[in-house]
C-alpha cells in the first residue's frame, strides 16, 4: 500500500458525499410533499433514520475508494474497480432522480436493481484487491437491499 495521503482520503469521502448531496436535490423537497402522501409498509423507518444512515454509508463508501485507489496491485484491476464504484455512485444519484425527483416508483425500482448488482459487482471486484475496502461496502449492500424492499412494496401500495 502507498503511503497514507489524508488529502486523498478527504477527496474519496469528499467524492462520495458530494454524490450523495446531489442526490439529496431531488430528495428532499419531495419527503414533505409527494413522499409523505404514499402509502408505506409497516416497517418503513422514520425519515430522520435515512441522513445519518446515508452519510455513513457515503463516508465508508469514500474510505473504501480511498482503500482501493491506494492499493498496489494490477493497474486495471483498479481501474475496474474504479469504474464499478462510480457506476454505482451515478446509479445512486440516478435513483433519488427517479424515485423522488420524477416520483417514478417503478423506475426507482428498476434503477435500484441496477445499484444493487452494481454494488455486489464493485464488492466482489474490490475484494480482490483490498478486502477492508470490500468489507466497507457491505453495509451500503445491506441498506440497499432494504431500501429495494422498501422501493418494491411502494410499488405494491401506491
């Protein structure tokens, strides 16, 4: 592994929160609106969950970028890992266009999918050049399946 470069680090989460407020553009002005006239499961979380469980993932997703881009190891290996994450990253942002921005429930879930399999593509890629960076995108795994649950039964409900 190179030398630690905080700045780096700081650029990887910075990336991933910056993705993350983009996304955030067309979220929140439809929570208070069109969001809150859904029908929702039973198990939906409450929406103050939904800020500090993302900004989590955002800066564990930036760790695991900084993890993979300082690790040395095969040139394209990293680069496709590289293009793994930030296809993902797009989707991401895609998502909260769909879902909230054009209040697609069935869009969002066809874009939740890609995430989702984009996400296991980049774990599985980063595995092998770094699992620390691997193991930091569990969690985002985990949540998105969730959040496709949650996306699937609005589908149902609405």
């Amino acid at each position: 592994m190179k030398k630690p470069n905080p700045f780096v680090l700081a650029l990887c989460i910075g990336i991933s929160l910056f993705a993350g407020a983009l996304g955030s553009l067309a979220t929140f002005p439809s929570i208070p609106t069109w969001y809150a006239t859904l029908h929702k499961p039973t198990y939906t979380p409450p929406n103050w969950v939904f800020g500090p469980v993302w900004t989590t993932l955002y800066i564990l997703m930036g760790i695991a970028l900084y993890l993979v881009f300082q690790k040395k190891t095969k040139k394209v290996e990293r680069i496709r890992g590289i293009y793994l994450f930030f296809t993902q990253l797009a989707l991401n942002v895609i998502w909260s266009v769909v879902f909230f921005g054009i209040h697609q429930i069935g869009g969002g879930c066809v874009v939740i999918v890609l995430l989702w399999l984009t996400i296991a593509l980049t774990i599985l890629n980063f595995y092998k050049i770094s699992k620390p960076a691997a193991y930091c995108l569990v969690p985002y795994l985990v949540w998105t399946s969730y959040a496709s649950f949650l996306n699937f039964s609005l589908l149902f409900l609405n």
